[in-house]
C-alpha cells in the first residue's frame, strides 16, 4: 500500500507496529517519525513513538516526542489519546 501512496497515514502506522511488535525498533522510529512528518495530527504516533524511543533507552527523545504529542492532541481536541501520552510522559524517569 504505501508503494502506492507513501503518504497513507493508517498503512505507515500499521507497517510502523509490525516493526515494533516484531522487535524492529529503529525501524519502527524510522516509520513513526515519517508518519509524524507527513501527518502531524495523527496523534497515536507520538505515543506509540514515544514508547519506542523508551524501549531504544532515548529517554530525552521520548519527552520530546511526547511534548510534541500534547500539542497535536489538544490541537485536535483528542483528549483521550492526550491524556494516554500525558499519563507516558508523567512516568517517564527524569
């Protein structure tokens, strides 16, 4: 699918889950970070990616995603997937 439209948000996040699930974490960044760029208020990404980087030990960068991710959200007035990337980002390690 995303041969034939790279830009297809619902495919790059699929395909960006399989990575991760299948334990293909730099790949799976490569995919969210994409998927951000590209379509910034598909807010799940920045959860799903901020969990990645988590996983990658890239704490700094997950507050960083995570941060970003609020913004989207409360631009998009999500506040369920704010309030899930809230709660990642309060149990974060300072």
């Amino acid at each position: 699918m995303l041969e034939l439209d790279p830009k297809n948000s619902f495919a790059r996040y699929g395909l960006a889950m399989e990575y991760a699930a299948a334990g293909r974490l730099e790949q799976a960044v490569a995919e969210y970070r994409t998927l951000v760029g590209n379509d910034p208020a598909y807010v799940a990404a920045y959860f799903h990616l901020g969990q990645t980087l988590e996983k990658l030990g890239k704490l700094a960068e997950a507050r960083e995603i995570y941060e970003q991710g609020l913004v989207a959200a409360s631009a998009k007035g999500d506040g369920h997937t704010r309030s899930e990337i809230q709660a990642a980002l309060d149990l974060l390690p300072v």
